[in-house]
C-alpha cells in the first residue's frame, strides 16, 4: 500500500503561512528586491488593469495608448463604443471591455465629480475594496493592484500566475481566484512592500517556469516543497485539468 503524502494544502494555517514565508524568501534570492514604487498613475492602473485581462502586457500597453489618443476621459465617455473597441481591439474581448470602460469612467465622474482616485488613500482597506468592486467591470483583482501599487494599501493581488503558483505548492487548496484573494491574505503580515514584492515576483515564476502547461519543475526554486512536484515529479499536468492520480 502507497503511503499517503503530507501535502502542504492539509497543513494548518501557521504551515502554510511559514511556507509562504519560505517561497518569499526563495523567490526574493531568484529574482531580486521588488521596491513598492508606482509604475503609473491610478486611473491608468486602473483602465490598464481592466483591459490586463487575458492579454498579453505588450497588448495591454499599446490598447491603452490607443485608447488615449481618443483624448481626454470625458472624450472616452462621449465616443461611440465602436470606437472604443477598435482602439482596444488588441487587448483580448474588445466588445465586452469597451462598454465596461465607458461605465467605469462614468461611474467615477458621477461619483467623484472627476477622475481623482487619491480619496482611497484615506478610507479603511474594506471600504477602498468596495468602493472600486462597486464599479462596473472591476474585480477584487484590479481593486487590489490599484490599492497596493498606487496607496501602498495592505491588500495582495491575485492573477493566474499567483493562482496558480500557491495552488500548485500548497500554500492553499484548489480554489477560484476570488476566493484565494481572501485565503492568501490571511495567510500574510499587513506589510504592503512584502506584499507587492511577493506578488510581482509570483507573477514572474509563473510566467517564467511554474507556467499553466508544461511548468519547469527541475528549474524551480520552489520543487523542494511544492505538493504538485512531490505528486508528480517532472510531469506536472496543465493547471486546468482536474488533479490526476499520481
């Protein structure tokens, strides 16, 4: 009879929090501090976050830019929405994120009078969350990336690639996204430049070797305590499918 394997998802929570510390650890000597600096002004993190989704970050980029050459946010709000998503058209589903964006934009300026985002700042993390999930077409992941890059607020993003990574080691049982934003926080110190280093620097692992088909595993800086290498040493199987007996 096959001994069962202790894997690390079965762990108590103060486990898995000592093992996200470890992976922080790890991935900090891999890649290289991550400095909590913003990389762009929040309404564009924001914008930019939205059209993010199943896009390429060079696709991302050049939609945005596009889009921006419509003119200013009240000119975005007043176009046709045919014209948003033909200036969008290189970022995934252009005809479904364009309306999205326009009601976005005037959700805010109805609110806010503006395009000012700088009041979340000041508001408890709870309320800044649900003020921007509130929003049309905003997701706890985009609230989040806007809360921690722009405000330095103590949230942690979680994208496919963080998703995926935690999921595959351990650090939490197999979840939907929405749910493993609550599960890895908790997990977590109330430390935003521990949090946007830990964040980035999944991203890249995710990107770079623990990706959705065929991950890297003999390249994995993480291989020793991961559940999904401990199941299936080098033929860990496409993150989608369901998990197959070892």
């Amino acid at each position: 009879m096959t001994e069962r394997l202790d894997l690390n998802a079965a762990r108590p929570e103060p486990e898995r929090a000592e093992l996200l510390g470890w992976m922080f650890g790890q991935l900090h000597t891999e890649y290289g501090e991550r400095p909590l600096v913003p990389r762009r002004e929040p309404m564009h993190e924001l914008i930019s976050t939205i059209l993010s989704q199943r896009t390429t970050h060079q696709d991302e980029e050049a939609a945005y830019h596009e889009l921006r050459e419509l003119g200013d946010w009240d000119a975005i709000i007043q176009a046709p929405t045919e014209q948003i998503a033909h200036a969008i058209r290189r970022s995934n589903y252009p005809e479904s994120k364009a309306p999205r964006i326009q009601a976005t934009l005037r959700a805010i300026r109805e609110q806010r009078g503006g395009y000012d985002l700088d009041f979340l700042a000041d508001l408890p993390v709870k309320d800044a969350l649900k003020w921007l999930t509130d929003l049309p077409g905003v997701g706890v992941k985009t609230a989040s990336l806007v809360l921690l890059f722009n405000y330095a607020r103590p949230v942690f993003p979680v994208d496919t690639h963080v998703h995926r990574v935690t999921t595959r080691v351990g650090v939490i049982p197999r979840m939907g996204e929405q749910a493993a934003h609550r599960a890895l926080l908790k997990l977590l110190p109330p430390d935003p430049p521990l949090l946007y280093e830990l964040h980035i620097n999944l991203l890249r692992h995710g990107q770079k070797v623990c990706t959705w088909a065929r991950p890297k595993c003999p390249a994995c800086v993480l291989r020793e305590r991961c559940d999904a290498f401990a199941l299936y040493g080098n033929h860990v199987p496409s993150f989608s499918e369901k998990p197959a007996k070892p």
